[in-house]
C-alpha cells in the first residue's frame, strides 16, 4: 500500500453485530499531565474531512479493521473513467484471494500517449485487514500473514488518440468497449483478443508494455466532447451518448454488428453530463445537465422528454438509475448535494431524500448491485461516501457500540451514512464490482483504490 493515510467512517446497519468503523485521532506528541494519563489510552473521536480542522500534535490515523481489503494500483497516467468487466468466475463471490477485470481511459499529457487499458488484478488477499487486524495479537498471525503481497495486474494497453472522457463495457459482451474521447469522438471496440490475452497471463507470462493499435468497430462524432455515456442493460449493443452541446444521440444495432445512430433529442438547454437506460424498459433512459434537469425520454420521440425535474440550484453533474427498485433515481449536483427521485412522484421538489453532506462537487454517484437501499457517491472533496438509505439513528446502539473501541458520531451525521472512505486526492468516479457484494473500485488524479469495506 502507498504511505497516504486513508481512514473511514460510518454507522452500523441494526442488524449487523459488527461495530461501527471510524477515523481516529491519536495525539502522538501531545503533553500529558502525569504517567497515570500517560498509560491511558486515547479516546477514539470521528474526524470529518472539511469540517474538522487538526490540531497540533495529533495525527490522522484509520482503523484496518474497517475494511475486509484495501489495495492502491495505478497507471502511467490519470484516469477519469473506468468500468469494471463482469467474468466467467461466478456470481456472488465472497471468499479471498478475488480476481477482476478492470478498462480504464487515461489523460496524458500529449494526445498521442493515451490509450485503453484492459486489466487483470488476481490475488486480490485481504492483507493486515478484515479479520486478520481484528486477530493481530494473537499467535497464530505470522510476520509473513502481515504482509501479504500485493494485487498481481497484468495489463493490455490499446492506443486511444485523446484523452478518454467516459468509458463503458458493454454488460453483454464486456470486451465491447465504448469510449468518449476528448476530441469529440465516441469510439466503439472489440477487445476480445486483449481480454483472452490478459486473462492468460501470470508471474511466468508477465503482460507486454507495448501499445497495440486497434481499429475502432464504429466512431461518430459529436458537436463537440462529451461524458455522458451509458449502455442498455435490457437491449444488448443499444447505446446512447450526450455532449456539452446539449445533444443526446442514441445508438441502435444492426444485423451485421455495426450501429445506426440517431438524430439529436433535444431538449436540454446546457450540457449533457450523464444519463443511464432504464434497467427495465428498452425505449426509456434518463439524463442529467447543467441546465439543472433530469430528464426521462422515450427513444420513440426526439423533440421532448417524457418527464422533467428541476432537480437543483445548480449543475447536475451525475446520475444512478437502481437496478432492483427500477422506480428510483439519484442525483449529485455541483453543491456536494445527493438526492433521490421517485418516477411515481417526480415533481420539482419532490425528491424522497437529500444529503448535503460532501463538501464540494459530486463527481460519481452510483447504486449497489445487491443491496437496493444502498448506493455510493465520491465528490471533489476527497471523500467516497457509502449510503444506506434503510438506515434509521439509534443512540443507544452508538452508545453502547462506541463503549470500547469507537467513537460516538456527532448529531448533524447523516444516520444513512454507512461508510466513508478517503486517502484518494480529485475522486472522479467509482463503481460497485457486479459480482463480489461489497467490492468497490475509485478512480482519482493520483490512482485507484479497491477496497471492501467491513460493514458491507
């Protein structure tokens, strides 16, 4: 793991015996008073990035019993986008070591250096973590139990010309590969042979470090960049793309594996910032903009969206659609403000919950595969925050949980907040593993975690 300090916080679900995880302060070269105080422990408190200030002599610390694993990977460059591929491995998977597929889209600093990388993360242990933290005064842990080795990656890497803006796997064939560039283009590839390749390769057959060229099964251009991007889970190859033109093109198949694409729907008066398919209805998906709107449309008409929002003051810069309560929508706009929709009462200011809890733009909000209740949202102010909206506040619980080793949360938490995660510098977007419950992947300016917390 990198020397930067992650930490986490969070309230227990009720029906979880678990405690609740929390960031620690430990004043390491504070005074104290006399041997006696000296000898006591410090008492554990909740630490709240931009809102808690440090104070001289203590030290930022997390507790690795709040996590089951916690591993930091990176590329050469930054990435804004990435998808996790689902796999042939089983579904749902708990048990360590994990493997995963990961693409990612880099940001370099010429455009020629870009490209695509397919990876492969086998080995994927549990480390000083989980169970192994809880246990790490016991005998039976060994030196070489506390350093369990690091994920194996075994990359492919794709020349992509420009940065990559969004990039999305197609759930039914995951080595088709939509990627929106920052030169205007959105490109579709087969990946098939670099996926067979990666998923091969071992200590003895490392990965090769050249960059392969690909051509693109199908590219169109827009106006101008986007990011909105999204792939249908209902209608296999069916895609749709939004630019900061305010245009949405959507992408039909054909018989002979190309696509046909669509004149612009129109409607949004500011830019396309994303949009997802029902996870239900093939001719229905939904976007978000700067213009402040979520918008429902019906692929049948162009001219106007089905249903409207004003779902903010501001920009809204990303949306989730759940996939088991197909009614339900989330929203994260530029104020750090999570709200959720219902379809069956969508009016202006009818959203069912809102969260002002982050500290600065909401960058990537996301709904868990296996948990209907539960999403995640990551934001500019370094926090990935893990939401469950089951979650009800009781104080007697915290009490008597927080009697030993945690802390009490402060009354302005939200109770529905079940996990944060930091350590990471400019978050840009986070997605659920399909198929390991629990397992989560973050993308900032200085890398990627993948980490699972303990209360999930």
């Amino acid at each position: 793991m990198g020397k930067r300090p992650k930490n986490s916080s969070g309230n227990k679900k009720a029906s979880k015996a678990k405690a609740s995880e929390v960031p620690v302060l430990t004043e390491e070269d504070a005074a104290m008073p006399s041997a006696a105080a000296l000898a006591a422990p410090v008492a554990p408190a909740v630490w709240r990035p931009g809102t808690d200030a440090m104070q001289e002599g203590e030290a930022l610390d997390y507790d690795p019993t709040a996590y089951d694993c916690l591993h930091q990977f990176t590329l050469d460059w930054p990435c804004l986008s990435f998808d996790i591929l689902k796999d042939e491995l089983g579904a749902p998977r708990s048990t360590f070591p994990h493997c995963m597929y990961v693409v990612a889209g880099t940001q370099a600093q010429h455009a020629k250096e870009n490209y695509v990388a397919l990876m492969r993360l086998s080995e994927i242990n549990q480390g000083r973590h989980g169970s192994k933290a809880r246990n790490e005064d016991d005998d039976a842990m060994s030196d070489s139990d506390d350093e369990d080795a690091p994920p194996q990656i075994h990359t492919n890497r794709v020349a992509h010309h420009g940065g990559v803006n969004r990039l999305r796997c197609m759930p039914q064939q995951p080595a088709v590969v939509a990627s929106w560039g920052d030169t205007g283009l959105v490109q579709i590839f087969d990946l098939s042979a670099q996926l067979a390749d990666v998923a091969q390769r071992n200590r003895q057959k490392p990965s090769s470090h050249a960059m392969q060229k690909t051509v693109p099964k199908q590219l169109h251009r827009h106006r101008t960049e986007g990011y909105a991007l999204d792939w249908s889970n209902h209608t296999a190859g069916q895609l749709a793309s939004g630019d900061c033109s305010n245009n949405i093109h959507v992408w039909q198949p054909t018989p002979d594996a190309k696509w046909t694409i669509t004149e612009a729907y129109q409607g949004h008066t500011g830019s396309v910032e994303d949009l997802q398919w029902s996870p239900t209805e093939a001719n229905v998906f939904a976007s978000c903009s700067v213009d402040h709107s979520l918008r429902i449309w019906d692929t049948r008409e162009r001219s106007r969206s089905m249903l409207t929002v004003n779902a903010s003051d501001t920009d809204v810069n990303v949306m989730s659609w759940n996939r088991m309560t197909s009614y339900i929508l989330a929203s994260g706009d530029e104020k750090g403000v999570l709200r959720v929709w219902d379809l069956r009462n969508f009016t202006d200011g009818g959203h069912v919950a809102n969260f002002d809890y982050h500290k600065g733009a909401i960058t990537s909000v996301e709904w868990s595969h296996h948990e209907s209740s539960i999403l995640a949202t990551c934001a500019s102010d370094d926090q990935l925050a893990v939401w469950d909206l089951a979650l009800e506040r009781d104080p007697e619980e915290e009490e008597a949980l927080a009697a030993d080793t945690n802390a009490l949360a402060p009354a302005d938490l939200p109770p529905q907040l079940l996990f944060v995660h930091s350590g990471q510098h400019n978050m840009k977007e986070v997605h659920w593993h399909p198929q390991i419950p629990g397992m989560l992947v973050c993308t900032a300016e200085d890398g990627f975690n993948l980490f699972k917390p303990a209360n999930l």
